[in-house]
C-alpha cells in the first residue's frame, strides 16, 4: 500500500508560489496527480491554458480566479473544476496565504501566454 508521508513529498516553488507534491508516478501512482498549494499574500500566476482536467479545492484563504477571461472570488471549502483548454489566472489579493489542494490527471501541461510550456514536475 503506497503511503506518502508529509516527510517525504517533494515541494517546488514557481510564480512565487510553493506546491507540495504527494501523488505522482514517482511515489506509486498510475493516473492521478495530487498536490497542496500554498498561494502567498500578493501572489499573481501569469494566465496559463491547461492539458488536462484540474480539480482545485480551496482549503483556506480567499483567491481571485480567473477562468476563461471571468474573474471570480472563491474562498474556503469552494471547488474549481478546470477544464482542458481552459486558461487560468490565480490570484491572492488578501493579506494571508491561502492554502489549495489540487488533482488532475498525469501529464498536465501548462501554456503560457507567451507560448512557451511548463511541465510541472510535481503532475507528472
């Protein structure tokens, strides 16, 4: 039975955020990714068009989100569902990290406006 200890998932910061990777191929699993995000006070992600279907919970805090060019809060207990295709922009207006936690599928890529593509480690 695979069991990912806190001690031993792996973080990664990028955008001035940090994310904290527990479910991938590298700790046991074969289709799904899962991470916590902790979003800092003033953090704004560039608006970024995904692969693959994101599920993003809202754990603690308030965000601002941008999904396909609409903006809206979401605070605390609030679910995302993000679409392949979708662009999406986040953003921590308030003054307290906000805290998130995320899965999609393996594989997930990200394109920035810019055309250039992320691969983030931690979904894949």
């Amino acid at each position: 039975m695979p069991v990912v200890r806190s001690s031993e998932a792996v973080t990664h910061e990028i955008h001035g955020a940090r994310f904290i990777s527990y479910a991938t191929p590298r700790t046991g699993s074969k289709e799904l990714c899962a991470w916590r995000g902790e979003i800092p006070p003033g953090t704004k992600a560039p608006l970024h068009t995904v692969n693959r279907e994101e599920i993003f919970h809202l754990l603690d805090g308030e965000l601002l989100i941008t999904l396909d060019g609409r903006t809206e809060r979401i605070s605390a207990g609030d679910t995302l569902i993000i679409n392949p295709g979708a662009t999406l922009g986040v953003e921590n207006p308030t003054a307290e990290v906000a805290i998130s936690w995320v899965t999609t599928s393996i594989g997930l890529e990200a394109k920035l406006a810019d055309g250039s593509r992320i691969t983030p480690p931690w979904a894949n």
